[in-house]
C-alpha cells in the first residue's frame, strides 16, 4: 500500500485521545545494546539501509532504501540521503548539523521547520524535529521523535515515533549497514 496523505490525516484522527495515555516522547531502544554510539560513528563515510514508514491505524506502509554519505568538517556532519520508495519515488535530502556541545548537535534539513534536537545518551541517540512530509496529494507537516542505536550484530538502527497535531500517526524503522 502507498502511504499517502490522507492515511496520515485518517490515523492522525481516529487515534485521538485513546492513545494520549500510551504516548511516549520518543521510541525506546531495547535493554540490549551493541554499545556506546555517537552521530560522527554512525553517519561519517558511506552507509545503505532500507525503512518502513507505517500508519498504526490503517496498517499502510511505504517501504525505502537509502545510500547515505556524510563527512565531517570541523564541527559540521553533512549527511546527504538518497533514498528510492518502493513505488519509485526517489529524492535526496540533505541533513547539517553542528555540534552544540558535548553529546549535543543541532541540526536542519531541507525540510525542516525550525531546528532539529541531537542528544547522544552513551548507547543511543536521540533526534528529535519537524519537517514537511511531501506525498502526491500534497504537504504535510510531521514531528519526528528518533532513537538510534547500534543492534548487537552491528546494525544500526532507527526507530521514530511520527506525530501529527501533537498525536502518533505512525511509526518509521530504517536499519542501516556501512558500506
């Protein structure tokens, strides 16, 4: 099934406020870790992975590959992102983020509204922001919540909870190996 706008609409609605109570502020990462992660170990140099955006409610998912390249410069990590749908749809965004201190970076994309939030937590990262999410009925505004950790086979993971008027709409994973 194609994720379109109007699943995003329909989920956002009908979950409502039967789901405040089992809102979490973003995805937990399982007790059991492959180990410390930072944003630079994860995204500097070449890395592939494949994802799933799924709407909770109606069970519709869009599944994605991804080639993603980062370099770091000082204390800037670019990160670009190609990624095909598997409807054929492709794009590239590109991330930038800047250290902010230690274990914190800021960061914007092309599609974000205002800043993105990196926290690096010993084995997680946490990411946190808003972006306009483009499908083929249109633009739709999305809050993103991310943890990112490394699985105990080496894999690095990405599970985000997805809101829409401040209420989950659905859920993305995406699994990355380096390249």
């Amino acid at each position: 099934m194609t994720l379109t706008r109007r699943s995003v609409i329909l989920g956002a609605t009908a979950f409502g406020t039967a789901t405040l109570a089992g809102c979490a502020r973003t995805p937990d990462a399982p007790a059991m870790s492959g180990g410390p992660i930072t944003l630079t170990d994860v995204f500097v140099g070449e890395v592939r992975g494949r994802g799933v955006f799924h709407v909770d409610l109606t069970g519709s998912e869009r599944r994605f590959s991804a080639q993603l390249h980062g370099r770091l410069e000082g204390d800037r990590l670019t990160v670009a992102e190609d990624f095909t749908y598997d409807d054929g749809q492709t794009g590239r965004l590109t991330w930038v983020f800047d250290r902010a201190g230690p274990g914190r970076w800021t960061g914007r994309r092309d599609d974000t509204v205002g800043v993105a939030e990196v926290v690096e937590e010993g084995d997680t990262i946490r990411l946190t922001y808003t972006a306009d999410f483009e499908s083929l009925e249109g633009v739709t505004r999305l809050a993103f919540s991310d943890v990112i950790y490394r699985a105990p086979d080496g894999r690095v993971i990405n599970e985000a909870i997805v809101r829409r008027w401040g209420l989950p709409v659905g859920r993305v994973r995406f699994e990355m190996t380096r390249v």
